[in-house]
C-alpha cells in the first residue's frame, strides 16, 4: 500500500488561548452555571481547617524566668586572657538550649520528648540590652510550663561554669598532655645522649682531638726523614745501574782439557752442594756455581771426550756479579723505604680521618646535647602553663542567678484558629475560581465559531434541546444555502457530499439525515452511504467489493421513495488493498448516475489516511463537523490543514450542537 502523508506535527497544532480576546460575555455563560463551585471549595476548606486547627492546635500557655548576670569587674584579663574567660551575651544566650542540657531538662522532668521538640518550646530572649535573660517555655499545661521554664534555668546556672570553664579545661589538658610528651622527649634526648658517648667511647673530645693532632706531626717528621732516606738509596741504585752498563757480563775462567772436564763438573757439583747447604738457591755464590756448571756441560757435551783439545771456560764476572748484588740490595732498601712512606702516609691519612669523625661526632653530640635543652626548656614552660590553666580553672566561678521564677500563667496564648480558618477559605475559593476560569479560557474543545477557520465555516447550530425550534431550524437552513453555494463553486461535477469528524458521536447521522430531508423535499433522488463497524453484520448493500474493483456491479437498499441506502465497511480488507484515484473516481461516477446527490458519512480521517484523502477528492463538497464542547481544536485545525496541503477541496467546516448561553453570546 503506498504511503500517505501524515498530518502536520505539532508545532502546526495551536490554539488561540494564548493570544485571544477574553470575551467576558462568553467567559460568563460558560463561568455562571459553575459559580456555586468556588463558594463550596471555600465553605469547605475553611470548615475542615477550622477542625483540623482545633484538633491539632492545642491551648498553650506561657511562664517565664528572670536570670541576671552580675558583673566581675577582672581589670588583669587582658594580660592573663586564659585565666578567666568573659562570654559575650548573646553567646551565652546561645548555648541555654544546646542538646546537653536538653536531655538533663527532659530526664528530671520524666518528659516522652526529643530534644528537637523541647527546643520548639522555649525561647530565650534578652531584656531590653540589659544583662537579664527570660527564658520562656510553652506548654499544652500551665504547671509544666512553669517547671520547664524553672528546670531550664537551673541546669543552665548548673551547666554555666564548666561551660565557661570548657576552654580553660581544653588548654590544662592539652598542657598537661603536651608536658607529658615533653618530658618523655627529655628522657628519650638524655638516654640517645648517654648512648651515643657509650656507643663512640667518647670521654673528652678536646684530648682526643689534640692526641690525634700530636700523632699526625709525629708522622709526618718521621715521613719526611724517611723520604730523604730514600731518594738517597735511589741515587745510589742509579749509579749502579751505571757501572753495570760499562763492565761485561761474562770473562773467560780457565782453560780445561776436554777429558778432564768430567772431573771438573762432578768437583764442581760436589762444591755446589756443599753451598746450597749454607745458603738459599738465590744467593749469588749459589747461583754463580750453577752457572759455571751449566757452561762446563754445555762446552763438553760439544767437545768429544777422547779428545785432547783445551777448551776455554767463559762465565760471569765476579765484578759485575758484585755490582748485581749491590744492585739487589739498593733495590730492596728501596722496596723497604717505599713500604715506610707508603706506611707513614696511610698513619697521616688514618688520623686524619679520625679527625673528621670526631669533629662529625662532635656536631652529632652537639645537636644531642642542643635538643636536651630544648626539651627543659619547653618542659620547664609548660609546667607554668599548667599552673596558670590550674588557676583559671580555679577562679573561673558562674556569675548568673536566678532573680525571678516563673509564675502560673492566667490565660492561654492566642492560636489564630479563626483567622486560619478564614484565610484557608479565601484561598480555597481564589484558587477554585482561578482553576475554574483558567480552564475555560485555555479549554483546547471547540466553543463557538471564533475557534474555528471563517473561511471554512458554513454554519453554527445551536442545540437543539435547548433552544427554540424556529433558532435551530433557521441556523439549518442557513446551513443548507451555504452548502449549496460551495457545491456551486466545485470544479468538479461531482454529485458527492462527504460528511467526517475529528471523534465518533459528533453528529455526522444527524446533519446526514436533515441533510437528506431537504434534498427529499426538493424533489431530488439520494444516496446516502453509511461506513459502519465490521462486526455490525452489515451482508447487503456493501459497496466495499464495487469500489476495489472486486465485483462489476452492486445493489443499494432502497428504504423510501426517492432515498437508497448502502454501506461501506470499516473493515481489515481495507488496510490490505491500496484504492486507486482513477478508479474511485469512474466508480463513483458510475454510483451516482441514478442520484441527484450522494450524501457519503465518512469515519474520522485518523484511522485511514489513504483512504480518506482518495474519496475526498471527488466530492463536490467536504463537510466537517465539530461538536462543541467537545471536538479538540487541535484535531480539527489538522485534518483541516491536511486536505488544505493535499489540495483537497472545496471543504466547510459545521458546527453543532452549541449550548444555549454560548449560542446566543
């Protein structure tokens, strides 16, 4: 099924309360019938907050006690401001009914109360900026009223001097707190003092500092002769080294026979053991055998035996193998010296470093020593401290009493039941009679013909069990040549007149059938076609199968002379089957060939958008029908701007059933 516009949205959808013109003629024929509305409204509300005032505003009674406050005359409290406290009046006037004291009233006077309502209760005031206080309590009871007035005052009075005291009391405790720690402080600084001198064996850092002073001269001296010692030996070892340069290293020994060599090794040998016994295998006359040996076996074991040949025997010079020795010893005095320097240095270096750790000590004590004095300082300050709030606490006395108790009083409090009870009626009737004329003025129905499109309506009729017949009769026929004259001014030649509302039940049947009378009466043949439910089991004069193309021909039921009746069915088939213009039309045609004219009520435009705007384009004339007080504006104005944006036309707006009051306003 194609798709069918839907109507405007709602910022189309307006009505003219916001800006019209109150027309009091009209606001009063609608206001008049309902005026006895806000008078019962304000009966009724000031009779029940009368009840109610007297059901839940009980009689109250007031007492009142006097407490004055005397003066002190303390001249020292500026230069001693936590020994005594003075409190500003309105401050103490506070602190009457703080919850404290609340409780201990409600305790002695066995009261079934909060703290919060007893508070409701009383009242504190000051007397004329004097020093005098009233304090006032309300009770459903006289005699309570004077005891809850009286046992106010009284713990007040009891309450006063640790109240005034509260701050005196939180300084001692604090001091006596704060002395505590600093005491613990002291000992904890004493015994981190007495543990550090144990921990470092510290006894007097002046001797200690002036031994390791002594000892670093000492060494030094000592480092100096040992360094002028040295760079003599090393003067020396250089000129050796020197002579060692200009001597040869080898010299020939003697000159051996080569058979006798044998001998002379195995003699040398037996010489070589004989050192090794008396020295180590590095003294020089140890190592000089060693070497004579090796050359006298290198020189016969390259010589035969048998043969008779001398051989040569070269080995070191014993001049240059002293120097080597002399060498060796400067080498290792030198090696000794070196260790010494090296030894003094690391002694110097050592003491000096104690140095820096007993200076660094030294500061360490020094802070320990800094933060005992501080803590008998502070613990020394603290305990005036104490003394002073120990003195305030002392001296601080309450400086209030009571002058006046209460009295019973004579006569209730005044409750204002009456005026209450007024004042709710006048509101309840303002209220009602704005509710009232409010809805009237921004009533979105449809009133009179001021609501609606002047260029669409073609008549107003009035109700007709209201008014007189000739009104009714007159207003139709009225009706009737405005119709006439927009059929006139159709385009088309079409025979159709469509009748539709906004809702069922707005007189669609009713304006069908006058409709139809007069037409029967001017002698012309209708066709009046009705939609109807499906379930109303309508089976005869269907005019739903002709009009979809279904059936090629169709029979009305024909219930007078001059008048045939058909239905159309408002059934599920027409949702399933899309009806075409071109073919509505030829078949509406076809329908009212044999009429005169073809009256058609139609079902409201909302429940079949399609539908209704393909037969609405074929009538001569397109009726709508407003019922007032009761079709919305709002939904008139957009089936109006509906077949006006489809270019639906020619359309005329009726409206019926118009009270009396409203008709002839």
């Amino acid at each position: 099924m194609n798709s069918v516009p839907e109507f405007s949205s709602a910022e189309d959808d307006q009505t003219d309360a916001g800006g019209q013109k109150i027309d009091l003629g009209l606001l009063w024929s609608q206001v008049k019938g309902k005026i006895w509305l806000p008078f019962l409204v304000a009966i009724l509300c000031g009779v029940t907050t009368l009840l109610l005032t007297k059901y839940f505003i009980k009689d109250s009674w007031k007492a009142n006690t006097i407490i004055i406050r005397h003066q002190k005359n303390m001249s020292s409290q500026a230069d001693i401001p936590y020994l005594y406290l003075q409190i500003d009046f309105n401050t103490i006037m506070q602190t009457i009914l703080v919850r404290d004291h609340l409780l201990r009233v409600i305790e002695r006077l066995e009261l079934s109360l909060t703290p919060e309502d007893l508070y409701k209760n009383i009242i504190i005031s000051r007397g004329n900026r004097s020093d005098i206080i009233n304090i006032t309590a309300i009770w459903h009871q006289p005699d309570m009223a004077v005891k809850m007035s009286d046992t106010v005052s009284a713990v007040f009075l009891e309450s006063y001097s640790s109240v005034q005291n509260s701050a005196a009391q939180k300084v001692n405790t604090y001091f006596l707190n704060e002395l505590s720690t600093s005491r613990k402080a002291l000992i904890a600084a004493q015994q981190a003092e007495s543990d550090f001198r144990q921990k470092h064996k510290l006894l007097s850092f002046d001797n200690q500092m002036a031994s390791n002073y002594q000892k670093i001269q000492t060494l030094e001296i000592k480092y100096i002769e040992s360094q002028v010692a040295t760079d003599e030996k090393r003067a020396k070892l250089k000129a050796t080294i020197a002579k060692l340069t200009t001597i040869p290293k080898e010299i020939p020994l003697e000159t051996l026979v080569a058979g006798a060599a044998l001998n002379r090794i195995n003699g040398l040998r037996e010489n070589l053991q004989l050192l090794k016994l008396k020295y180590t295998s590095q003294n020089p006359k140890v190592m000089a055998m060693e070497q004579k040996i090796a050359t006298l076996q290198t020189n016969s074991d390259s010589t035969s035996i048998t043969s008779q040949v001398s051989t040569k025997i070269y080995g070191q010079n014993p001049l240059y193998l002293e120097l080597e020795l002399e060498m060796i010893h400067y080498e290792f005095d030198l090696y000794v010296s070196d260790q010494s320097l090296a030894g003094y240095r690391l002694g110097i270096d050592n003491t000096k470093d104690s140095l820096q750790r007993l200076s660094a000590l030294r500061q360490e004590h020094q802070r320990h020593q800094d933060k005992m004095i501080e803590y008998r300082h502070l613990v020394s300050t603290l305990e005036g401290r104490v003394t002073d709030s120990k003195l305030a606490l002392e001296s601080n006395i309450s400086d209030f009493e009571i002058i006046e108790n209460a009295l019973p009083p004579k006569y209730p409090e005044r409750s204002y039941r009456k005026f209450i009870a007024i004042a709710a009626g006048i509101l309840g009737f303002t209220v009602s009679a704005l509710l009232l004329i409010a809805r009237v003025l921004y009533d979105p129905r449809v009133k009179t013909r001021d609501d609606l499109d002047s260029t669409h309506l073609i008549g107003v009729l009035p109700d007709k069990d209201t008014v007189e017949e000739y009104h009714y009769y007159s207003a139709f026929q009225g009706l009737f040549s405005n119709l006439e004259q927009l059929r006139s001014e159709s385009k088309n030649q079409s025979k159709l007149i469509t009748l539709s509302s906004t809702h069922e039940h707005e007189g669609k049947s009713t304006i069908a059938n006058a409709l139809t009378d007069i037409y029967l009466r001017q002698g012309k043949r209708v066709l009046y076609i009705e939609s109807v439910e499906e379930g109303d089991n309508v089976d005869e004069a269907v005019l739903n199968p002709f009009i979809y193309g279904k059936e090629s021909r169709w029979q009305p039921l024909n219930i007078a002379d001059g008048i045939d009746h058909a239905y159309f069915v408002y059934d599920q088939d027409i949702y399933l089957n899309y009806l075409d213009k071109a073919s509505f039309d030829v078949t509406i045609n076809t329908i009212s060939q044999d009429y005169d004219v073809v009256i058609w009520e139609l079902f409201p435009a909302q429940r079949h958008l399609q539908l209704y705007s393909v037969i609405n384009n074929s009538p001569a004339a397109i009726l709508l029908i407003a019922k007032s007080l009761f079709t919305r504006k709002d939904n008139l104005n957009r089936v109006s701007k509906y077949l006006n944006k489809k270019n639906i036309k020619p359309i005329g707006i009726i409206l019926t059933q118009v009270p009396k009051d409203i008709y002839h306003a």
